[in-house]
C-alpha cells in the first residue's frame, strides 16, 4: 500500500517513510492477529442447537493487565521513536544552517515567493504594508528591499541544499504542502512559521494547498523546481538582472519584474 | 383515586381536546420514548439530506465537471453551472455541511438522544427522564437549528462553506450561511448541555431499588460519561462560537490579526491582534472530547449486543468501565493531535502525541475484552449482533489508522488528505453508525412493540458492510497518494492524476452503500406498523428494560421493580435458563428453575410419544 507514496526526494524523508513503514507493519500485523482471532471466533463459538449454554466467565485480572501493559509500551514505544524524528524536523534549535532562505506567502488562491536579491538581504517588512500589490508588506523605504525578486506560483531551489522557508500567509490560513519533500505546514496570517528541507533529486514537482481556503482552494497549486547548483546559479543571475535591470531603468510606471515564464509581482517600487 | 382522576381525564378529552392531546402525544411531548423517537426520525432525515449531499461530492470527485445524472439540470443555478455540474461554490458548502449535519444533526442525536432517551430510563428502571421539560427543550432545540443551519440554501451566498471545523480567518470574513451556521451550532450545543444534565441526573438519582453504579449495563455508564464530557466540552464551543459570531457581525478581532488582506469585505473595522490559532484550541478542546461523545455510546450499545447475542457475561465489565472513564479523561488532553501542523510550537506537538498515543491504550482494552466476551460464547447472529460485530472490526482499522496521524512525522504528511477522511469514517460510519444500526434493531422491538424483518435487516447490513468498506478503506490510499481533503478537482494536479480510477470506484461503491440505506428505512417503516407483534423479551435479555411491555405504556413499568445483580449473568449455572434477568429475586429463580425443570422433564416425556 505503501507503494502509492509520492517519490521522496528529501532526506528527512527517508526517515518519516521507515516510520510510516515501520507503523505499517505493526498495523497489519495487529489488525490480522485481532480479525483471524475474531473471525475463529465467529465460525468456533456460533450457538447451533437450542439449549446449547455459553462458558460463563466474568474475565481475568492477569489478562487484563496483560493487554493493558502490552499496548501501552508498544504505542510509547513510538511516541519516543516518533518525538526523534519529529524534533529533528521540527525544532528550531535543530534546524540545519539554511544554504537558501525563501519567503513564501500564501494569498487565496496562489503562493507567493521571494528571494532577498543581490545583495542577500531581505528588505523589512510590515504587516501595515501589505496588500495585493505587495504581498510581502516590504517597507518602501528600506533599500534592502528593493532588489527583492518575488514569484508567483514557481519556487526554484537548488539540489542537495538546505532551504529555509519562512511562512505566512495575507489573508486566510492555507497549507504548503510538498508532498515529494514529506513537507507540510499551516500558513497562518499574522504569524511566520519556519519549515525546511532538503532536495535530493533535481525535477519538477507540485506545490499544494492543503488547507481549506475558499472555493478555489483546489486552484492553489505551485511548481517547485529543484535545479543543479549551476542551473540555479544562472537562473538566480537571470532574475536578479533583469530586476536590476528594470530598477535601474528611470521610468515612471513600477517595473514589473521580468519573470522567467510567470507573472511576477512588482517587487518594489523603482524610484531610486 | 388515581384510577378515578385519570378516566375523569379520558372523559374530558374526548370531544375537541383531541387535536390537543395529539400534539401533547406525538408533537410537544414530554415522555422520553416519543422524545426519542422524534430525534431518531429527525436524524434519519438529516441523515438522508447528509447523504445527498455527499453523492453530490463524490459525483464530482470521480468525474469532475461533468453533469450531475437525471438531476443536474433541475437544481437551482447557484448550485450547478449550465451543464448541470456542481460548482466549487456549492461544492464547498456541501462538504461544510455533510460534515456538520453527519456529526451534530445525524450520529449524536441517534446515539445521545434516541439511545440515551430511550435507553436510560428503562434500563434503569425509571419512569422517564428526571426532567421531562427540559428535555423536551432539548429536543425542539434540535429540528429548529437544523433549519435554521439549512436556511442558508436560501441567502445570497449560500450555506456555510468553510468546512465543519470552521476555521477562522476564513469563517470570520464569511457569507451570512456562516453565521446562520453558527447560531444553529449554538442552539444545538444548549439542547446537548440540557440532555447532559439530565443523563446525569437521571441516572445517579432514580435508578431502581437495589441498583447499584456497578450494576449498570455498559450502555447507561456511556451515556452517562458523554454527558459528563458534553457539559464539561460544550459551554467552550458555546464561548468559541460566540466569539467567532462576533468578529462576523461586529468586527471584533478575537481571531483577526490585523492588516488581512481581504477583498470581500471592507477591513478596516477589524482591529486586529487576534489569533487564528485560539480558534483551533478551542474548536478542538470541545471536538476531540465530541468524537468520544460519537463513539462511547456507541461501545455501550456494543456491548450489551455482543454480550446478549454471545449469551455470556461481558468480559471484564469493571475494566471496560474504567476504559470508558480513561478515554474521557484522557481525551480532554489529546485536542492538539488535530493541530500538528497548525503552527503551534513543536514541543507542544511531542505533548500531545505521548498523551495520544496513551488514549489508544483504554480503546485496545476495549477491544480485547469484546473479543473475550465471544470466546466461548454461543453467538446469535440476528441482525443487531451482525452489526455490532463489525462495528468492532472496523473500530480496530479506524484506532489504527489513528495510530498513523498520532505519529507526528507520519502526519505531516498525511494531515489534510484523504487518509483522514477515511479515518474520521471507520470511527464514525463504521464505528459509531454501525453501533446506531445495531442499537436500533436490537431496541425496535420495545420501541415499536413490533419485530422488524430479520431478513431484510440481513440485507442491508451485507451490502452497508461490503460497500462501506469499499467506499472508505481505498481513501486510505488516496491519502497515502497525498490527495488532499477537501479539494474540488484532483485533476488539476498531475500527481493525482492516477488516482482517478480509484476515485470512480469509490463514488460507485458510495452510491450502492447511500442506497442501501432505504432498505433499512423500509424495513423500519414497514415493521412499525405490519411487523409482527414482539415479546416482552424477545432477545432473552437480562436488562431493565426487557421488563416493560413491549411498547413500555406511559410511566414504562407495570411491576414493582427491584435489582439482585449485574447486567451480564448469562449462562449463569445459578439459572436452569441461559440467562438471568436483573429483578428476579433469590426466591423467584428458584420458582422459575423448578418450573423450568418441570416443563423440561414433560418435554422429555412427551416427545418419545410425538
Ligand atoms: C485509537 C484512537 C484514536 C486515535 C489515536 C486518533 C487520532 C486522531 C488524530 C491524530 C487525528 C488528527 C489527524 C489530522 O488531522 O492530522 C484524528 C482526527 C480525527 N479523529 Fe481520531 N483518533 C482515534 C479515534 C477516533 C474516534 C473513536 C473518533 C470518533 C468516533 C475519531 C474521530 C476523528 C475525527 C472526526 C477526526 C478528524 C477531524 C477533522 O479534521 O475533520 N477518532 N484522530
Ligand atoms: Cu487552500
Ligand atoms: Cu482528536
């Protein structure tokens, strides 16, 4: 059954798989010891003449503490084996160094990435600044903040990097769901979320919305293409100039960001 | 002198005061088998309007877009496009409200308030509920927030559309379905906290003479721990609601941060520095506790069928009744196991997994002690035992599957697919609902005073049982598959792409398991009124209300009732019969075993000759 997961290409995976596996197996085992024991019982102990009489027996104490204690060690068992992984996922203090942060901004209905541009540094945000030309919320006045390239519905990563994402969302809460990355996480307004990963196969993959976010949830898809280094890099140059490009072009109307094959937002405003 | 007020009182009603004793009797009525009758037949409405719904669904998941058959075209343009397609819109309210009418509309007021009315007083021996009027309150609560929930249909909007659990800021800047979605919620959270008082009452304080709490069948000590657990749960869904109802209607920010960026609505009202997140801890501190409230009924109904039809003792009956009490104190500290990828901080995740991982223990008790009772026994398998049976087998794949989403890693990634919607319904159609199956065949007969046809009962749980499963167990795969919950068209993304085929199998399957479902209503239709007349006892129950008449009059006893012992005593050596009803009495079994002896040793006699 197992067989049906999406392609992991991530390296937490791997783990969360043998979990999911590992659970699998306990499962099946239990569920065909308990249903053979039961369906034993429905042929054996069926009443077949009249006046036939049941054992009459009330229970026993040993048993009972038997079938208590087993479970109760089995399931901690994998709380504990769990908790390892979860933490090493989770946790903020185990978070690998990130080689690549990427901002992502969920909006009904579609997904907004960001990059810090050029010079590696993220512009301010504020949440008073947000609105739909400005997905973000970057402060108009920092200049950090202008060469910031953001994307629509297209996040780009390099491969056998470590990717921080820093979430939110603009409007309602929404869900970045990975599935070949075994990544997912609520996007909840007014609050950012940290999730990362780790891409070992270059391709391109999907990008869900897992979360209920109006009638057009089912819309919110994204491609994540994962990139050699070098594909990245150039990609990474491409962007970058053509922003560059159109920001240092003096022109009165905001530059729209000279996207690959999507329809950038404009990431800030030209003016120098 | 009661003899003389009460033919006074025939005489005075028989001209014009009829219409006004049939509303007494049948409409605003305060005795608690005509209360529970009016919520099983108003369930089961809601439970057919549920299941519309979800074949609409379906329809639209195996083929998306395309027409709804023989009715597309005459339902009202809000609903489908021109071609007679759902739309996303209505699609989304329709899944809002299939979960909602299944969950407060369908399987709690066929657990809670037909099991629980009908149930509680007879099986403890009392002459109904210890307050009437309140609990017919509780149940005119109920039919007028369904309507006020489904008006909806009828705003500009439509009906609620954010899923049942509703979560905020999605259900704060909604349509006015969403309100009306809330009050109804509301209304039915005040009927379920006045039938939870009365359990409570009912039960600690008029049971019969000599009955002790230990002497209660599984049945009245689940129904008596969910109304503890409704009245501890439900006043937060009330507070939840209330402030979800303002920051709709008066913009407050309970649940709004600032600055969101909303193009339906003007904003700037909302102050803000709300959190989304409070909504889910409250939500969930009142619906975790409510999925026991859907099953713990259902385990007692369980086990009083499996021990009657198996004709033995419960198997370990005290430690059943502390498993039931585990689960609901342990289940007011798991609510954050729907929360792990919420956004809320980590640690509070590995919390909540141990504390759920240690709540699938008492149901692993329960299971294992089911099983002990058929060891041995000798087992009937009339309609209501079929059911209960499989309501253990599937109660195990929905507590393991449970295991699954417990394991926090493993829900990251299954959180939000289909692998949860097959739990939510092997805990619910196949635990709960099967429970409902077996409980109201096992008590038509005392409901009614009529047996319902064995054969048809047969029917309709083989073609329940088979396509149920094939309807639910392949989710689990979809969910695997990582298709999400909730969404309109998997088609739009390639890697669900292959999962279309299963998708149709499962919408065919879920069409013959909706059908089935008038098969049962036939038969209960039907045999209410042509089944053939029952017995006091026809299942040879040791129960309080096996008693009482078949139907129980008015007042449900014509004996003077006193308890001698559990509710188990089957196949008891002390009785030359197999079981042994609750109020014999010492002396009075002696009587009945001599009799019996007696008749048996005639038999004997008579039968060389025959
Ligand atoms: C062994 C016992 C059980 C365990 C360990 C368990 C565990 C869980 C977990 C962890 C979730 C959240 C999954 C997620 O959203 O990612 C969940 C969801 C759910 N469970 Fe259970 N569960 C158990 C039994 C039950 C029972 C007995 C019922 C009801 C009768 C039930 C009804 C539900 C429902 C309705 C949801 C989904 C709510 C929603 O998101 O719409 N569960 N369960
Ligand atoms: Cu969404
Ligand atoms: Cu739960």
């Amino acid at each position: 059954m197992l067989d049906w997961l999406p392609e992991n290409v991530s390296v937490f995976g791997e783990g969360v798989d043998h979990l999911f596996t590992l659970i699998y197996y306990i499962s099946v085992a239990i569920f065909i010891l308990v249903n053979v024991i039961y369906v034993a019982f429905i042929i054996r102990y069926r009443r077949k003449r009249k006046g036939d009489r049941a054992y009459y027996y009330h229970g026993n104490n040993l048993l009972e503490f038997s079938w208590t204690a087993l479970p109760f060690v089995l399931f901690l068992f994998l709380a504990f084996y769990s908790d390892g992984i979860w933490e090493s996922i989770k946790y903020s203090d185990k978070t690998p160094n990130p080689d690549l942060v990427v901002e992502v901004m969920g909006q009904t209905y579609m997904w907004h990435f960001r990059y810090p541009g050029s010079d590696g540094i993220f512009g301010r945000r504020e949440a008073r600044f947000m609105g739909t030309t400005n997905p973000f919320g970057i402060d108009p006045d920092d200049p950090n903040g202008k060469d910031d390239y953001t994307t629509i519905n297209n996040l780009t990563i390099p491969v056998n990097k470590t990717v921080l994402v820093h979430l939110s969302s603009m409007d309602v809460i929404h869900s970045f769901f990975l599935p070949n990355m075994r990544v997912k996480q609520d996007a909840v307004p007014g609050q950012w979320v940290d999730v990362w990963f780790n891409s070992v196969k270059t391709g391109k993959y999907e990008i869900a919305c897992a979360e209920l976010c109006g009638s057009g949830h089912y819309l919110m898809r994204a491609v994540l293409e994962v990139k050699s280094q070098s594909a990245f890099d150039g990609w990474l140059d491409e962007q970058y100039g053509g922003l560059l490009a159109a920001l240092n072009a003096p022109s009165a109307v905001p530059a729209t960001a000279p996207a690959a094959q999507d329809q950038s937002a404009p990431a800030a405003s030209p003016t120098h | 002198m009661e003899a003389v007020l009460s033919t006074e009182k025939h005489a005075l009603a028989g001209g014009h005061a009829h219409s006004e004793s049939f509303i007494r009797h049948y409409i605003f009525s305060t005795d608690h088998k005509m209360i529970a009758k009016q919520f099983m037949f108003t369930a089961i409405f809601f439970l057919f309007i549920g299941g519309a719904f979800a074949l609409f669904i379906r329809w639209q998941l195996a083929y998306p877009g395309q027409p709804i058959p023989l009715i597309g075209k005459l339902l009202p343009s809000t609903w489908v496009n021109g071609q007679g397609a759902v739309t996303a819109e209505w699609y989304t309210q329709l899944l809002t409200m299939h979960g909602t009418i299944m969950i407060f509309a369908v399987i709690i007021p066929l657990l809670v308030g037909t099991f629980g009315n009908f149930a509680i007083p007879l099986m403890i021996g009392a002459d109904d509920m210890a307050f009437p009027f309140l609990n017919m309150v509780s149940f005119w609560l109920f039919p007028l927030a369904g309507i006020i929930m489904m008006s909806g249909f009828f705003m500009e909007g439509g009906m609620a559309a954010a899923g049942w659990t509703s979560y905020p800021p999605l259900s704060a800047i909604a349509s006015t379905g969403q309100t009306l979605w809330i009050v109804a919620l509301f209304l039915i959270g005040f009927s379920s906290i006045l039938g939870g008082v009365n359990y409570i009452t009912t039960i600690l304080n008029m049971r019969a003479p000599g009955m002790k709490m230990f002497d209660m069948p599984m049945t009245v000590w689940a129904v008596f721990i969910t109304a503890i657990i409704i009245t501890i749960g439900t006043p937060v869904l009330a507070s939840a609601l209330s402030m979800l109802f303002m920051d709709n209607f008066l913009s407050t920010s309970f649940f709004m941060p600032a600055h969101l960026t909303v193009a339906t609505r003007d904003m700037s009202r909302t102050a803000g520095g709300g959190q989304p997140l409070l909504w889910q801890h409250l939500f969930w501190f009142y619906s975790h506790p409510a999925v026991y409230i859907m099953i713990l009924p259902g385990m007692g109904v369980v086990s009083d069928v499996l021990a009657t039809f198996s004709r033995k003792p419960l198997y370990g009956y005290k430690a059943m009744v502390f498993a039931i009490i585990a689960i609901a104190f342990l289940g007011i500290i798991v609510w954050g196991h729907h929360m792990f990828q919420s956004g809320m901080n980590p640690l509070l995740g590995t919390t909540f997994m141990v504390s759920t991982m240690v709540i699938a223990v008492p149901s692993a008790i329960k299971t294992f002690n089911w099983l002990g009772t058929m060891w041995r026994g000798k087992m009937e398998f009339v309609t209501p035992m079929l059911n209960a049976v499989a309501f253990v087998s599937m109660f195990v794949i929905g507590g393991l599957s449970g295991i699954f989403m417990a394991s926090t890693p493993v829900d990251v990634f299954i959180h939000d697919t289909y692998f949860i919607v097959g739990h939510i319904h092997y805990v619910l159609f196949g635990g709960s609902l099967f429970a409902i199956f077996a409980g109201l065949h096992y008590w038509f007969p005392k409901m009614s005073g009529r047996m319902y046809n064995e054969r048809l009962g047969k029917l309709h749980f083989w073609i329940t049982f088979i396509s149920f499963n094939c309807t639910f167990f392949p989710m689990h795969i979809l969910g695997i598959g990582g298709m999400m919950r909730r969404i309109y068209d998997p088609t739009v993304y390639d890697f669900l792409k292959p999962f279309q085929p299963m998708n149709e199998f499962i919408t065919i399957s879920a069409i013959v398991l909706g059908f089935a479902q008038f098969i049962l209503v036939y038969n209960l239709l039907h045999s209410w009124f042509y089944g053939k007349k029952a017995k006091r006892n026809p299942w040879r129950a040791n129960t309080l209300e096996w008693q009482a008449p078949s139907p129980p009059p008015h007042g449900n006893f014509d004996t003077e009732l006193r308890v001698y012992r559990g509710p188990y005593e089957y196949s008891s050596p002390d009785s030359v019969q197999d079981y042994l009803p609750q109020t014999v009495s010492p002396e009075e079994l002696q009587e009945q075993n001599e009799r019996h002896r007696q008749r048996l040793a005639q038999q004997e006699h008579a039968q060389p000759v025959a």
